[in-house]
C-alpha cells in the first residue's frame, strides 16, 4: 500500500518541479516538523501550480496555514533562486513565464478539521487561490485501486545513493513500488510489510552492490524469499540493478543470479528505472 507522501512525490512527477524545505519551529530554535514544498511547471499547458507535504506535527494547530502563508515566496523561486526551462532554440521556454493557476494541493498526514478548511478556503479563494485538501481518506481510497509494480529490495547503506533515487524516479514514471520509506508507517511489523511486500509485488527489483552481496541479514532473507518464490510460482521475478560488482561477485553470492541481464547503475538513474520499468511491464 502506498504512503500520502508516495502519492504526494508520484503526482504530477511527470512535470518538472522545484522543492523546498521549510523547517517550521518556535523561537527557542526547537524544530516540530519539516514542510515540502512543491512548484510544478506544465509546460504544455503554458501554466503553474502548488502541492504541498504536511507531515503530522502535534504541536501545531494548524501547519498548512504556514505553507499557504509562503506561496508568494515560493512562486519567486524560478526568478529568484532557480532556473527551469523546457525547449531548445526558438521553442526554449522558461519556467517564470508560465502562468500560476491558483490551484494548491495540501497532503496533510493529520486531516485538517472541517471547520479549519472552510476558513482556509475562504481566505484562499479571496485572493484567487483553489485549494484541494488530500489525507487519510484520499490515500486509502488511491489504495483501492493501485498496487506496488515492484519491491525494491537494498542495503540500507545503499538507499540515499541508489535505492530512493530509483524509487522516485520510478514514482515519476507512475509505477508504483514498495519501498520501505514510503510504504512503512511507524507501528507496522516490519516482517509482516515486507513479506506482504514479497509475496504481492509483481517484479523484485534488487540493488546488487557490495553492500549487499556482503550483508547476510534483510536482503538475504529477502533474496531467499524472492528465489523461492520464483521456484513456487515458475516465473522470472526478480530484476538486477548492477553496481560495483563483477560477474565473479554475483556468482559467488548467487551462481543463478549471476546469469541474469541486469541494468547498470552506471547508466544514470532515468535510464536505469526506463529498463526496469519496460521489463515491469512486459507482458508474462
């Protein structure tokens, strides 16, 4: 099942987008919680808009009111801190001129409370603002109908460098995948996920690096999981991801696993997930 944050990062992931990270605290410096805020550039439709990621913060009321407070900020961002374009020659466009629809998406973790919506959609549509408020409820009804592609199986050692780029570009290119930062909510057993994860993922996509041919915990429980399935169910499941390592390597972790085609990290992290995704979608 996906996250409120996965849905947040896959929405509009096939736009060009510029975030932000607005900290929100008190004077004394202590930190309650971190806001993403999220510029998006459609440049077929000549036109911008805002999403923003709320994660719960029990200390403050009302979080939202502070992103919304900011977006004039954050609508100066491509004049003022950051340049995005689209184009080449004649047709090159930039990303300032595109116009601002008025249309803001708030994904707050902790619903926001009847009364304090109507208030914040008064305040928005005064000056021109759409607000479209997304929780609880519109992640569990998205999970109704959408289910995670591929599980990402790595090293922890790996996931900052390969394993959550991956998984957001993937995001992007709408295939969902379970990946525990996104699909593991604080109380989960952490067992269960992962093998429901195992059992329910079409494909396995597995991050082979020294890493993780060296560690003999999570991804070889994983991997174990993952082969045996293959053998039950007598279809091709699992997908390399290559980096760092030699055939030798691979061979002497896995002799089977060494003869697969895997894609190679090397390759950069767009034409890495367009391999990966081409193989997920293959017909059986």
């Amino acid at each position: 099942m996906a996250t409120l944050n996965e849905y947040f990062i896959k929405n509009g992931g096939r736009n060009l987008t510029l975030d932000e990270r607005w900290p929100l605290g008190d004077n004394t410096g202590k930190v309650f919680g971190e806001i993403t805020a999220r510029l998006h550039f459609d440049f077929e439709a000549y036109a911008q808009y805002i999403s923003f990621y709320v994660p719960s913060m029990e200390e403050l009321e009302l979080p939202e009111a502070f992103a919304l407070r900011d977006i004039p900020r954050l609508l100066k961002a491509p004049s003022e801190r950051a340049q995005v374009t689209m184009g080449l020659g004649e047709e090159q466009t930039d990303g300032k001129d595109l116009i601002f629809t008025g249309q803001v998406y708030l994904y707050s973790e902790r619903p926001v409370k009847a009364e304090h919506k109507a208030r914040l959609l008064q305040e928005a549509a005064a000056i021109g603002h759409r607000l479209t408020f997304r929780s609880v409820e519109y992640m569990n009804e998205r999970n109704k109908y959408e289910k995670p592609l591929a599980f990402i199986s790595h090293d922890s050692r790996d996931k900052k460098a390969i394993a959550e780029p991956l998984a957001l570009q993937l995001q992007r290119m709408m295939c969902p995948v379970w990946f525990d930062q996104y699909s593991l909510r604080v109380g989960d057993s952490l067992r269960g996920s992962i093998e429901k994860g195992l059992q329910e993922c079409p494909k396995c996509i597995l991050i082979l690096t020294p890493n993780f041919l060296n560690n003999n915990g999570w991804t070889k429980v994983e991997y174990d999981s993952i082969f045996t399935r293959e053998l039950v169910e007598r279809q091709r499941v699992i997908l390399p991801v290559w980096h760092n390592v030699t055939p030798e390597d691979v061979y002497k972790y896995s002799p089977i696993l060494a003869d697969r085609f895997g894609a190679r990290w090397s390759e950069g992290v767009e034409e890495t997930a367009r391999k990966l995704l081409l193989a997920i979608e293959a017909p059986a």
